[in-house]
C-alpha cells in the first residue's frame, strides 16, 4: 500500500504469488485501518465508474509502460513476473482515460509515454479504497468520461498522423492540417511492433524467472522488437566522423556506429580491463578500428541501419528482408594465443539473438515515402561541417538532414 511498507516472513519463488501475499496479508491485518471512505468521497467515486479494462490502463500508466506508436498505444513489459510481455491497448480507453484528465502524455526520446495525472493517482487511490471497502466494484462496461474542455478536441493519434503542440513532427510528414495517407488501422497488418522497454531493470533481466523461457512465445523472430537508440555524444560523433572509411562502412552495415549495449553485471570499466588484458592482442586491434569498438556487439545491440541513418527509411535494411538479422548463435573458446579450440553455444534452448533496425519507423505495411530530394546547397558555401546537433538519435531518424552524423557520413 502506498507509504506503507512492512516485511513479510516466507520466500516467493515468484513476483505474482508474493503480490498474492502481500495483499492477502493487507486484507488480514491493515484493511480495517484504511480510512473510511467519507460521503463526499463516495460520491466522487460514483463519478468514475471504471471498468476493469480501465483500471488496468491506470495501473500500467504507474507500474509498466503505456506507450503510443504508429501503430496504437501498448503498455510494455506489463506481466510482473513475465518479461517482455507487451499488450496492445483499446485507443478508445487510453484516449478516453486521457480526455478526462486521468492520463498525461510525456514526450521523451522514445516518443511518448502515457502517465498518470495528478488527479488519475488520485482517482485511482479512491476506486481502490472502495474496492477494498466493498462501496464499488469495478464497472461491467468501460465508462463513458466526459472530457476535460480544453480536451475535448479529441486525442492527437499519431496513427492519424497528428501531433500535440510543441512536438517534434517528423519533417518528412506532410503537414498537421492534412492527415497524412496513414493505413486504416483495420488493415495495419498483425502488430507486428511488440516494444521492449527501454530501462528494463537489470536485476529482471537477469533473475527473470526460469520458466520466462518457456512463456515468451516460440522464437517468433518476426515480430519487430523495438529497442532505444543510442545518442551519440558530440566526442561519439567525433570518433565516428574519424573512422577509416572501409571501417565506417563496416560499422554502418552492421550497425555498429550506434550500438546500444545491454545492461550486464560487470560495470564497463571491468569490462575494458577484460578487453585490454585477457583478449587476444589481434582482438583489440580490430576492436580500436571501429569507433565504437566491434567483437563486444551481440546482435541485439546493434543500431540503426544504415538506411534509416541517412533518413532513407523506406529502404530500411529490416523492412526489404522482411525480418531482422539473426545471430547464428554460436561462438569460440579460445586458447590463450586467441586460437579456436571448441565451439560454444550461446543458447543452447535456440532462443533467437535478433538485430532490428532501432530505427522508430514502421518496418512492415505501407512504405514510408521517400524523402524529397534535397535542394542543392549553394555552391558558394564550402562543405561547412555543419554545426553537429544535440541529439540526432532523439528524434526518429526520419528527418534526411537530422543531425551531423548523417550529413557527414554521406
Ligand atoms: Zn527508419
Ligand atoms: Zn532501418
């Protein structure tokens, strides 16, 4: 309960059934302390009968991630004791919930995020009271809210192609005024845009329950994995615009000029005494070509395609093969001199490594259009590096002249 926090005797093996306990235990010893609910607030809580659904909605937008895509809203990594299990949300709820002054949007470098207002937490305290209380019981049907008047022009869909004041527009899209020609979302094939979050804790990632494995759905490569993408910093940047061309190339097509790497156990400087003292020395020269370095990059942390770099999403190199790349699962112990001696099997129940272009654009269903052809600079300025921008990869990499990176590398 919030504010309130007390230590339980016995060992869960599971986040669900400690939640299960916890609340049993509430139910045991504290409810009869939780403060009665006063007339006026029984009559607030009549004012927003909320179906199940819409708690729900609530209770993501606090404790997982409520997100909007292209595609709709989803709320990401939303199982407690499941991980990356994401679930698509009714637009009519989470709009419906926004309308009404429960839910804020906060737009952030992954785009925008769903999160309780003020009076949303407040609502939601109450409706829970209640419950607890046996004054209301969770509505059959989703209630209608009546909107906010300063909302009630209706929720900005980005699947519409519209945006709140103030946000960053992709400048290949075609003006506000004008909804763009966006898929009926009837037809925006099966989502293929599961996201995982951004800041998964680590401790989840690496205690996640055993039998995780056997609940994330079979392998299915194909369904885009949506992860963030990495800002290079100005030094990053740097380093990228020195690489030698044929490495910058490589870096490019694997997707390594803007890697992200996952959360691990060993902070990054044991991991770079590791590099510099236990690999093999022709490792480490391999490994100072590349601007980010090259043999530590799995599959999955790789980047942005090299495509999407250049503002060319069309040609996304995920979207034209129709899947991600897929790491062949295998590595080498070595010896001390750095030679093979025996293959490893990284996973050996065969779960799939995958690189998808971090790119935010859509990688199936209609091909985003293709940039307009820039107008040529006039030619009596000289190639003036341009001034490098903040943060290229905080915004979609959409916008053909979005950042320095870009500019520089074509
Ligand atoms: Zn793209
Ligand atoms: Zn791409």
């Amino acid at each position: 309960m919030p504010g309130v926090s007390a230590p339980l005797p016995g060992k869960w093996d599971d986040k669900g059934d400690a939640r299960i306990a916890a609340f049993a235990h509430y139910d045991e010893a504290h409810r009869p302390a939780d403060d009665v609910l006063t007339e006026q607030e029984i009559a607030e809580v009549e004012r927003w009968p909320l179906s199940d659904a819409q708690r729900t909605v609530l209770h993501w937008a606090e404790h997982a991630e409520l997100r909007e895509y292209d595609d709709g809203f989803w709320a990401l990594d939303c199982v407690p004791d499941r991980w990356d299990v994401n679930k698509r949300v009714a637009r009519a709820r989470v709009t419906g919930l926004w309308a009404a002054g429960l839910l804020d949007v906060h737009l952030d470098s992954s785009g925008r995020r769903l999160v309780k207002s003020q009076k949303g937490r407040r609502v939601a305290r109450l409706l829970g009271r209640a419950e607890r209380q046996g004054v209301a019981e969770a509505a059959a049907k989703d209630a209608k809210l009546t909107p906010l008047p300063k909302r009630s022009g209706g929720y900005p869909l980005l699947s519409e192609g519209r945006y709140f004041k103030g946000e960053q527009q992709p400048a290949d899209d075609a003006s506000p005024a004008e909804p763009t020609a966006v898929p009926a979302p009837a037809q925006a094939a099966p989502p293929a845009a599961a996201a995982v979050r951004a800041d998964q804790p680590l401790l989840r990632r690496l205690f996640a329950p055993r039998t995780a494995l056997e609940q994330r759905p079979a392998h299915d490569i194909r369904t885009v994995i949506r992860r963030p993408q990495r800002v290079l910093t100005d030094e990053e940047r740097e380093r990228v615009r020195d690489t030698a061309l044929l490495n910058l190339q490589g870096a490019l097509i694997m997707g390594i000029t803007d890697p992200v790497p996952n959360p691990s156990p060993m902070p990054e400087e044991a991991g770079a005494w590791v590099r510099e003292h236990v690999w093999p020395e022709h490792f480490q020269k391999i490994e100072r070509k590349y601007p980010h370095g090259f043999a530590r990059w799995s599959m999955c942390e790789r980047g942005t395609c090299w495509n999407c770099l250049s503002g060319r999403c069309d040609l996304c190199v995920h979207r034209q093969k129709g899947g991600p790349d897929v790491d062949d699962n295998r590595d080498w112990v070595r010896n001390q001199e750095g030679r093979f001696i025996a293959p490893l099997i990284l996973r050996p129940g065969g779960e799939s490594c995958v690189w998808w272009c971090r790119c935010a654009c859509p990688k199936d269903g209609p091909t985003p259009a293709r940039p307009a052809p820039k107008e040529a600079p006039a030619p009596a300025d000289p190639p003036a590096t341009p001034a490098p921008a903040p943060a290229p990869a905080a915004t979609p990499v959409r916008a053909p002249e979005e950042g320095a990176l870009q500019a520089t590398l074509w």
